[in-house]
C-alpha cells in the first residue's frame, strides 16, 4: 500500500466526510467525530503544530490514554513530516528520561494535569523539551510554566493561518513519502535501556493492510480503544489499521468504565493481551460462585457442554444433533447472555498476543462461541507475522504466516522473519540493530519455536530463557519457565508466577494471588484477612494454590518434552508484582532476572529446602514516596508425578 496515514485520512474524508471515524465517551455521553470533522481538527493542530516550530523529521512525544485530539495530533505531526512517539501514561518520569532525550524531543502533548507534572519534574533532566500541550485543562488553571499552553490553543493558533492559506495542509501531506519515519515505539526494556524501534508509514501500513485482508476486515467495524497508545498491538488495531480500513476507533471515558463501555459499544474486531482475557473470566467465576445453587448448577452443566462441542462447532467440524440442540440450549441459557454481559455479543473477530494463553482459558472463550484467535509478532515486525485462520485456532500453535512473510527456524530453534514490516532501525543503535537484522533482510526474534506439520508457528519460549535441569532425577530435561507460568496462570486465583529452574535440579514458582479472586474466596469461608500480605500468607490459601499447581504437574506429566519442568516447591509473595517497581514492563511482562536477583534470599531458601524465609522489600508507591513490606513467607513442597509414556 503506497500511501501515508495522513493521506489514508483525506482519503477517508473525501469518500465518506460524514461516516463516523472516532467516538468519545464524556460525562456518559458518546460525542461522534466524522471522518470531516477530524480532517479539520488535524489541519488545525499541524498549523499550530508549524507555525510553533516543529520540524519535518523531528520527534514528538505524545502521552495519554486513547482521546480523539491525541489521535488527531499524531496525524498532524506526521502531516508535517514530524514522527510522533507514545509514550506509556502509567511510567512514572524517571522512564520517561531516557525516550525524550535518546530521541532530542522538544514537542511534547499530553493528556491532563499528571502527565504535565511528570513532565515539568524531569524537565531539568530533559532540558530540549521547549514546548508542552495538554488536553485536560483540569487543575492546571495557575500553572505559569514557560512553554506550557493548552491544546486549545494550539489549535485556536492554526485556525487563523488555515484561513490565510487554505491549500497549506493539502500540500504539506503531499510531501510525505511511503518509506518516510511514520513512527517510533520504545520497546518495554526487560533489560537495560528501552531501544525506540523506527518504522515507516509503509512498514505499518503494509502489515495493517495485510491483517485486514485476512480477517476480512472492512469500514463497517466496531473498536473499543482501550490499552496504552504507546503499545504497539494497541496502535496497530486502533491507528494503523483504523486509517487501513477506516472503520470507527470507540475511546472509552476512563480505566473504571472499560467493561462498561466495552458492552455499550459491542466491537465486532477485539484485541487484548491474555491478563485482560483472565480478568474477565475470573470476574464471571466469581460471580458465579455468589451465585444461588440452582443458577450455579445450570451454568456447570452448560459449560461442560460447552468444553465438549463449542470449540468444534467453531472451527465447522462435525457435531451430533443432540449435541447441537444441548448446545443451543446452553447458547439460550448460558453462553449468550454471558457473551451479552461481557460484551462480546458482536465481536466477529478477537485477538490475543504479547504472552502466550492458557490453553483452557482459550478453549472457555471458543467454546461459548467467541471467535478468540491467537497471533504472533512483536513492536519489531509491525505486529502481524502470523494469524489464525477462523477454523484453525488452536491453543498450542499461534497461526500461519500471513501474505508477505517468509519464516524459517535457525539450527538453534530460534525463529526468523522475513517481510515488509520489519523495523528500518533501531534509533541511535546501528550495533543492536546489526544483530537482530541479517544482511539478507532476516529478522531474528529471540523466539524458540518450529512450524508443525499444518504449516501453524509453535513457540515454547525466549531462545535466552529455555533452560536444562541439571542434576537429580530429570537431569537434562528441558526446562520452559513462560510455558509452566502461563499453565499456572490459568487459574482464576494466581496473577502472576515466576518459574526458576534453569541449571538446577528441580523447578521452584513464586506466585502472585489474584488478590480480588482469593479475597472472595476467603470471604465465602469466612476466613478474616487484613491485607494482601496476611491473606497470601494463610495455610488455607498455600493449599488452594498447591491443588492448582498439582493439577498443572499432572498435566505436565502427560507432555513427553516438558514433564521435567514439573513444580517440586513452591512460596506466594508477600506483594503483588509492580511495574513500578521494576518487577514488571510496563506491558506487564515478567522481569525473571530481575526478580531472581532482587528475591534471591527467597531462591536460596527454596532450594535449600527451608520452610520459612523473612523478607523485607521496599516498594514505591503511586505518588512517589517509597515504603517497605515485611513478611515472613511459607516454602511448601508439592507432589509431582512420573511422566507418563504416550500410548503405542
């Protein structure tokens, strides 16, 4: 697709001026911007935008949640030939030091008065930094900051030099070629430094397009626009595939109205990491277990219907009559208005990427008829290297490779990719992009995996963090900490697991409860609690989480490859995981060396067989200030099993 987004955007304008293009909820009221209305926005703040300075090729850093006048800024500085670059709203300043002066950013926009005070506190740090729009004039009444003004302004600035030179903006976006710098994304930074991964308008556009073309995507789809702007999976279905398409971009009004907003907008194409997936679920089993004995029953019932038939009903594959009319009735009593309450009564199309998903909880969305497909890609390779066709979803593979894209796998099982979208660079580091980009124009993902006999891509792990046990019973055995995390992972009261075992005799987690789910656990049986800490210090708790972990050993036991990589011992921690402090990225991906040097006391007192371990960690919390926790933990051993031999 030769074209740049700001010309996807006149092009939208020019066919269809009154077809809405991006909605808003404000105050519980959904405002329509169409494809006209958003031109005139756009033109307006890349007038205020020049007539302020900014320059084709410079950088301009945008923090916010998913807002129409974000988005239009995007494309106004992309009008201009300037390259926008999201940062993440929920980084504390400190994060955001290294993108703005790694990328010289004097321009920044932002979204209201929080954003606009981490900015102002680092600006010492970051002294480029000139010029500073925010959205949300809400408490920034007094601020006499030099260079700080609304957005209001800027676009009040733009108006008046449209009007003096009508032709201005149509000749500035005709300047822009396909191969032009569209973007930049900071990588999450599991170690070191975040790299900013440059991309072009055709990079982006050309796998958007090729996306569309396999789910048959057209302008007529519904999004809900909800996870940060400055993750890429988010930017490629409600950015970049938005201008492919030119369907309607739904902004919700805040975090705390999501599941709200996700039911009054109904999205036919739906995209989430695994978490937002677990969440949902977990919601529904415990709102289930409230439930009266009768409704709980009936839902049990259906369900295991479901379980058996839903996902072959899916994927088109024969299906008794008896079992499609227990299954209709199950749709009647059940699954739809389950579909209806969680809001995916519309959805056509639904992804998940970023980790890997649990294979039961992928079967439960299939199996009550929504369409959850896994794909495979990264910030790297534009997102959309391998897809799902609609009857061939599986859990254990992530789909085939799509138009454009070569794969092979290196003798070290290490996957690589070749396609149009693959990054031009990475920013100011020729040497880290030399050793992810071959001469020949490979790829090189870090990801260990092989194609099936069905052409579908199969990942077990990071080529890096695919281990041997060594020593004991399972000497030599692999080891595959992601794939024994997300199996954990699964269940509706473990949040978040790390699995260590690489070099050592026996696999050992630390587990994070779901704090919401294990809390009304604990209420259903009357057991008194006073805080995260005391609740996942409880025996009854430790012994809820042994039967889960048990369950994913035998399950463990059955897989020829990965039945060394059972869990031998175990410990919850005394705090849930925080990106804040550095436990997690800010896309919610474990930091496993991290967290194995900063828990070390912990790992020494698993392996060594003890019982007990004090700790004391210092956290920081949302406003800054830092504190410690204090605990001492349980280390509880669990059963494993002996593999079992597959039958002859």
């Amino acid at each position: 697709m030769l074209t740049t987004f700001p010309q996807l955007l006149l092009k939208h304008a020019a066919e269809r001026p009154t077809a809405p293009a991006l909605r808003e909820k404000e105050y519980g009221i959904w405002q329509t911007h169409s494809w006209a209305d958003l031109v005139r926005l756009v033109e307006q703040v890349a007038a205020g935008l020049h007539l302020a300075g900014l320059q084709r090729h410079e950088h301009m850093v945008v923090i916010g949640a998913n807002r129409p006048r974000l988005y239009a800024t995007m494309l106004a500085a992309q009008s201009l030939g300037a390259i926008p670059v999201p940062l993440y709203q929920d980084a504390v300043g400190a994060e955001c030091v290294f993108p703005l002066n790694n990328a010289e950013v004097r321009f920044c926009l932002v979204e209201d008065q929080e954003q606009v005070d981490k900015l102002l506190e680092i600006r010492e740090q970051c002294p480029q930094i000139s010029n500073i729009y925010f959205d949300d004039p809400r408490g920034l009444r007094n601020y006499e900051e030099q260079g700080l003004a609304s957005l209001d302004s800027l676009i009040e600035a733009g108006k008046t030099h449209v009007a003096k030179n009508p032709q201005w903006f149509q000749s500035e976006v005709a300047k822009a070629q396909p191969g032009d710098v569209a973007a930049m994304f900071f990588t999450s930074g599991t170690t070191g430094n975040p790299k900013g991964v440059v991309h072009t308008h055709s990079t982006l556009l050309d796998r958007a397009s090729a996306g569309a073309e396999f789910d048959k995507l057209t302008s007529s789809e519904e999004v809900l626009a909800y996870l940060p702007p400055a993750w890429i999976g988010q930017n490629i279905f409600s950015y970049a595939q938005w201008l492919a398409c030119g369907y309607v971009v739904n902004c919700p009004e805040s975090a705390s109205t999501v599941t709200i907003d996700l039911k009054e907008v109904g999205p036919t194409y739906y995209f989430a990491p695994p978490r937002i997936f677990e969440g949902l679920l977990t919601s529904v089993m415990i709102r289930m277990e409230d439930a009266g004995t009768i409704k709980r029953a009936m839902f049990h019932a259906c369900m295991s219907v479901a379980k058996r038939v839903g996902p072959a009903l899916m994927d088109g594959e024969p299906v008794s009559t008896l079992d499609r009319i227990k299954y209709a009735l199950g749709n009647l009593l059940v699954y739809g208005p389950l579909r209806n309450n969680l809001g995916f009564s519309r959805v056509r199309v639904a992804y998940t990427a970023g980790e890997a998903i649990g294979p039961d909880l992928f079967t439960f969305y299939r199996s009550i008829g929504i369409n959850l497909k896994q794909l495979y890609g990264s910030t790297e390779t534009a997102v959309f290297v391998c897809l799902q066709p609609d009857n061939q979803a599986r859990a254990d593979t992530v789909g085939v490779p799509i138009r454009g894209v070569e794969i092979k796998v290196a003798d070290n099982g290490e996957i690589l990719v070749k396609s149009a979208g693959l990054l031009k660079e990475y920013y100011k580091t020729p040497k880290a992009t030399a050793e992810v980009l071959t001469a020949d124009g490979w790829y090189h993902t870090s990801d260990a995996g092989f194609l099936d006999a069905h052409g579908h891509l199969k990942i077990i792990d990071r080529v890096k963090d695919v281990g041997r046990i060594k020593g004991g019973a399972n000497d030599g055995a692999m080891f595959a900490p992601k794939y024994v995390e997300n199996k954990l992972k699964f269940f509706p009261h473990i949040k978040e697991v790390v699995a260590l075992g690489d070099g050592r005799e026996k696999v050992c987690v630390m587990v994070n409860i779901d704090f919401d789910a294990v809390g009304n656990w604990a209420e259903r049986r009357n057991l008194p609690y006073a805080g995260y800490t005391d609740l996942a210090q409880k025996p009854e708790v430790y012994e809820l989480i042994r039967e889960c972990i048990e369950k994913v050993n035998a399950d463990l036991a059955t897989d020829t490859m990965l039945a060394g990589s059972q869990v031998s011992r175990f410990l919850v921690l005394h705090k849930e995981l925080d990106a804040d402090d550095g436990e997690l990225t800010r896309t919610n991906k474990v930091r496993r060396g991290f967290i194995a040097e900063k828990y070390a006391v912990l790992v020494d007192a698993l392996y060594a067989g003890r019982t007990e371990q004090y700790i004391e960690t210092q956290v920081k919390f949302e406003d800054g200030r830092t504190g410690s926790v204090s605990a001492t933990l349980k280390l509880s051993d669990t059963k494993t099993f002996a593999p079992v031999k597959a039958a002859a």
